[in-house]
C-alpha cells in the first residue's frame, strides 16, 4: 500500500492543531501558490533572518522540481513517520509534533 497523504499532529499542553492529512495532489497545489507568489521575498533575504547559513542556502536554492520530486518520492513509499519529537518549550510545557505518511 502506498502512501495517499501527508498528516501533521501538533500538541501542547494547552492546545492541538488539527491539521487534516493533506492529499499529495494538494500538497503540490499549494507549493505551486507558494512559488510563484512567495520566492522573491525569500531569496531577496527579507524572510531569511533563521540566523542558519546552511537553511539559507538550502532554502534559497529549492526549487520547485526538487519539492515535486520530493513528493512523487514520499508518494511510491509504504506510510511511515517522517518526524517524531517530544520536547519542552520555554514555559516547562511538553510539546509533541509528529509528521507522517498515510
């Protein structure tokens, strides 16, 4: 069985985001929107303030055939998690995030 989705599950102790699993198709869709109306702020610096050398280099050099293939990879895979952590925030609150394949 292929994956069909990507669902992300964000908690804290005060709240959870309930975020629908997002269609591959959808996904596309959206990064599409995001890289015709959203690259000129970023490789232009005004959005890449992370203070990461490395994440500014990446992001400015993503382009939308390395998400495309990204996704058409994630999609010819079993479901599996992509990102599982437990951490704490400043005010001593657990905060769990989880970003899998369904």
């Amino acid at each position: 069985m292929k994956a069909k989705k990507l669902k992300i599950h964000v908690k804290t102790s005060k709240f959870s985001i309930p975020i629908p699993a997002l269609r591959f198709s959808t996904l596309r869709w959206i990064l599409k929107l995001a890289f015709k109306y959203g690259p000129s702020k970023i490789r232009n610096g005004k959005m890449m303030q992370s203070g990461n050398p490395g994440m500014d280099a990446i992001l400015k050099n993503l382009t939308p055939q390395d998400i495309e293939m990204i996704l058409e990879h994630l999609e010819q895979e079993e479901p599996f998690e992509l990102v599982n952590i437990d951490t704490w925030d400043e005010n001593q609150d657990k905060v769990k995030v989880k970003i899998y394949t369904v």
